[in-house]
C-alpha cells in the first residue's frame, strides 16, 4: 500500500511555500483572482485539464485515471475574509483589511499537493478526479449565492457528472493529530433573520401615549432563549442569536421603530421545522401584546452539511489505516458553524472531514475568524494525506 504520509511530508516544503504565498497575498470571496491564477498554472503545470471562471472565481481540473470509473469531486476553498491580521507572522498579510483567518489559505496549498500526489498514481485510479476549488464560501459578498451555489449554477456537478464528493477543513478548536470523520449531519443549517418593529414614537417623558418599540424589542430578545432551552429536545441542537439591534437617537425620545437581525442554526430537519415556526409565533405574539407592528423576514443561507453514511465510513476506515496511533473522532454535533459544502452534498453524497490544527505551545490555538488565527503546518501534511488516501481507496 502507497504511504500517503511519507508522499505527502515529502511535498511539504512545496505545500508550506504555497500555503504561505496564499497567506501573504488574501483575496475576498468572488475576487480569487491570483490565487485562482496560481491554482489553475499549478494544475496547468500537472497536465490536468482546466476550466477556469466556474463560479466566477472557481478553477476546476480534471484528472482522468488510466481506468473507467465513477466521478469523485474534491473541493477546496479559497476565500479570506475582511479580517485585519494580528498574528505577527512573517508570512502576514500584505493586503491591510483582507485576512486567511480560516485556513481556506491551507486548504487551497492542500487541493494543489493532493494533486501532484493523485497526478503521480493516475495509472492505479479507476475513475476521474475533478478538482473543485471554490471561491467565497465565506458568504455572499454581494452576490444573489455564494460560491459553492455559484459554482453548481455554471455546472460542477456535471460534464462529467459528479458521483461523490470528499471535502474537509483544518479545525483550530482541536490539536494536530485529531481527526474527525463523522457519519449524518457535521455542519449546521443557517438561516438568516431580519426583524422591524414599529411602534409609536413619543417624549421618553410621556411613555404612555407612546408605543414602545425598544421595550417590545427587549422582550422578543428574552423570549426567543425559550425555543433551545423549552422548544428542542435536550439531546438535539440549535442556535437562536440575535446579533444586532437598533433604535433611537436621543436619551429623551421614545423611538418610532426598532431592528433586528440574527441567525437560526440547526443540523437536524425536524428541529429547524419547530424552530422556524416557534420563532414566527413568538416574535408576532410578542411584539402584538406590546402594540408594536411587525415585519419578519427569514432567509436559508445554507442547509446542514449531511455526511453520507457509506462514504463516511469508507473515509474513517481509510483514516483508521493511515493514522494507526490515532484513534478517529466520530462524533457528529461537532460545531453550529456553517459550510456551503451543504449545497453540493444535498445533491450528490459526499464526506466532510475535519483535521486538527491547533498547537497550544506554539500558541498556534486561537479560533477560526479571530485576528491572531494561525494554525500548526503540519496538519497540512495529514490533511493531504488523508485526502489523497481517500480518493485512491475510492477509485480502485
Ligand atoms: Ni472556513
């Protein structure tokens, strides 16, 4: 058996380079546009085929294994965010305002290693690999969807069409050497809301001939902590955060409206139904009994992440193998955190996996989206690793 470790460690000072040029130079969602250059020169470079502007931004290769045999798409993000870099490193961001503050800068130098790997054992793969490396899985960034829907919209899943799908993400939140690889939901479903009530403005003397919107708006906020906490069952999951609220202008004016806005986040289909409906009764009923009048707006920003079971068990039994000393991690409720992954494997089954990449001594241990994000590189190497494996132990 090929020793995907020793093949992948032997690349790291390339995946390490890469890695770091990404870092050095971030771009926003929808504008990866040098990193997209870099990657499609990279695959270029192999021999594998390339389609470039899928999803705008998006780069997609294809290498056909010497052998007929299902599609398998691997998909690697390549987004940063609008995040100023506080890490100090030497390779810090060059671009002020723009940060890798999620790994996306780790996973793209991955995609591209895993390649030159999956390149050099084509004549074993019964199959085709079509390398998906996505633009803005951060968000919108001012389109109508994001990238992995924007991507879909110009035809990943098909030309060939798509059977299966593997993609992972490094995780700050565990050390190096965990691996998580899980069977149903790892991500959760997100929505977005939007709330605006309107009262009656008035003196902050005279509240009684006023209707109050900020009172009304306060009691929203401590009624919708009921639907976790009384609505969900204790062993299910789910978020309700309201994160920004706004009314007034003066210390001596009781305001005409109040907003709102905030995100729903559940993993299993049944709780989001219950959710979404106890949020609307509760919101209405709420802001009624309080005379205010009431707009709600709730919007999908993605589903769950729901892992196949067959193909997540085939990606644990190829992890088993190639970690020995690791016992695997296969606990699903891992993170309320969102992934637009969750549009592509709606469509085709697919396997999500998360691979540690803190280093606490090394002070490499803040969270995803923080400042002073960074992780352990050598996560990148078992990363690979188990990518690669896990295509090879597919296409057989
Ligand atoms: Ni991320």
């Amino acid at each position: 058996m090929t020793d995907f470790m020793n093949e992948a460690r032997s690349l790291f000072n390339y995946t390490q380079t890469m890695r770091r040029d990404f870092h050095m130079h971030p771009e926003l969602g929808f504008h990866e546009v040098r990193t997209g250059g870099i990657v499609a020169k990279e695959l270029e470079a192999l021999g594998i085929e390339v389609t470039k502007g899928v999803g705008k931004t998006g780069v997609v290769g294809l290498l056909e294994g010497a052998k007929p045999g299902p599609t398998l798409l691997i998909r690697f993000d390549m987004d940063a965010l609008p995040i100023i870099e506080d890490t100090g490193a030497e390779y810090a961001s060059q671009t002020q305002g723009v940060m890798h503050a999620c790994g996306h800068d780790g996973h793209t130098a991955m995609g591209l290693t895993v390649a030159k790997i999956l390149h050099k054992h084509r004549e074993e793969l019964a199959g085709t690999v079509k390398f998906c490396f996505q633009p803005s899985e951060e968000g919108f960034n001012g389109e109508e969807v994001g990238g992995a829907e924007m991507m879909m919209r110009d035809g990943v899943l098909s030309g060939p069409n798509v059977d299966k799908t593997l993609s992972m993400h490094l995780w700050n939140e565990k050390p190096l050497g965990w691996v998580n690889v899980a069977r149903g939901p790892v991500m959760a479903g997100a929505e977005q809301f939007s709330i605006k009530l309107t009262g009656k403005g008035g003196h902050g003397a005279a509240p009684h001939v006023s209707v109050d919107p900020i009172v009304a708006a306060a009691q929203i906020v401590t009624a919708l902590q009921s639907i976790a906490s009384r609505n969900v069952a204790p062993l299910h999951a789910a978020v309700v955060s309201v994160t920004t609220l706004h009314s007034g202008t003066a210390f001596n004016i009781i305001p005409h409206t109040a907003e709102m806005t905030g995100t729903i986040r559940t993993f299993d289909l049944s709780v989001r139904k219950t959710v979404l409906e106890r949020f609307e009764q509760i919101v209405r009923g709420v802001a009624e009994s309080m005379g205010c009048t009431v707009e709600i707006k709730v919007e999908r920003v993605t589903p769950a992440v729901i892992n196949n079971d067959a193909v997540a068990t085939k990606v644990q039994d190829t992890a088993r193998r190639l970690f020995p000393e690791t016992e695997i991690d296969t606990a699903n409720y891992l993170t309320m955190g969102a992934e637009d992954m969750a549009f592509m494997q709606e469509k085709v089954d697919g396997c999500y996996f998360f691979i540690g990449s803190n280093n606490k001594e090394r002070h490499l241990d803040y969270g995803h989206h923080h400042p002073k994000f960074d992780f352990d590189e050598e996560a990148l190497i078992r990363g690979t690793a188990l990518m690669s494996a896990a295509v090879m132990d597919m296409l057989k």
